[in-house]
C-alpha cells in the first residue's frame, strides 16, 4: 500500500469517529435537561463536524474519498444514548458517563493514528484534533463531577 493510501485509510477511519461524534453529541444534546450540557454539547457536535471536513479535505488532497458514514460500534453506542434517555427520562449524570466514554474512545482512535508513519501537515491537524477531544473530556468530567 502506498503512503497515500495508508494516510487515507487512517485518515478515513478518523472521519468515521467524528461521525460518530456528531451524531452522539447531537443526540446527547437532545437528551439531556441541563442547559449548560446542551450548550457543551451541541458546541462540541459542531466542532467534530469540522474536524471531520478538515479531514475529508486532506483525503481529497491525497488522492482519496472520504469516508461518509460511522461505525457500527458508534451506532450501537447512539443507540444507547436513546435508549438511557428514554429509560431514565434523560438522566443527564447517565448521558454525561456516556459522552464521557464516547470522546474517550474518540482520543485513543487519535492515539492510534498517531503511532503511524503520517505526513507531518497530517500529524498536526491530528494532534491538534485530539487536543480539542481532550478538553471536551475534561469538561464533561467536571460537569458530571458537579452534577
């Protein structure tokens, strides 16, 4: 496989966790009561919409399609959400556990971007992107931590 095409894979399966992301933090978004996490999230389901153009753009620069959809394992953990909502008539400690799990995941995908052989303009947009899931992780553990 040539280095574009491995770049591209890596970069293909970063848009699917961003994908993941809108959808859960929009869902979330939805579920919750708390005005300030609806704010927090909602923010976050735009930024990871921009994170994912950003990456579908390098795609195209290297020569590649982007990816359009998510993961299975993103649906199931949407799904999820709905069903934690629904259950528990949006009980916002139980959606902020489930956010927080969800950009957990979001950063060990980076993690593991990180560890292959990428073109330096990649790398940083990358690093750049999993600093921004780093600090949405902290601040969902702080508003959880005070709920």
């Amino acid at each position: 496989m040539t280095t574009n095409k491995k770049t591209v894979s890596v970069l293909n399966d970063l848009i699917e966790t961003c994908n993941d992301g809108v959808k859960g933090f929009r869902t979330a978004a939805d579920s919750v009561t708390n005005p300030r996490a609806k704010t927090v999230f909602s923010a976050r389901a735009a930024e990871i919409e921009e994170a994912s153009h950003e990456l579908a753009a390098e795609v195209r620069n290297l020569g590649g399609d982007p990816q359009k959809s998510g993961t299975a394992a993103g649906a199931v953990h949407r799904s999820w959400l709905d069903l934690k909502a629904a259950v528990t008539g949006g009980d916002d400690e139980g959606i902020l556990t489930e956010c927080a799990r969800g950009e957990d995941h979001a950063i060990k995908a980076y993690d593991s971007a990180l560890k292959k052989d990428l073109p330096t303009q990649t790398r940083t947009m990358i690093e750049k992107q999993r600093s921004g899931a780093i600090a949405n992780l902290d601040t969902v553990r702080q508003m959880k931590n005070a709920a």
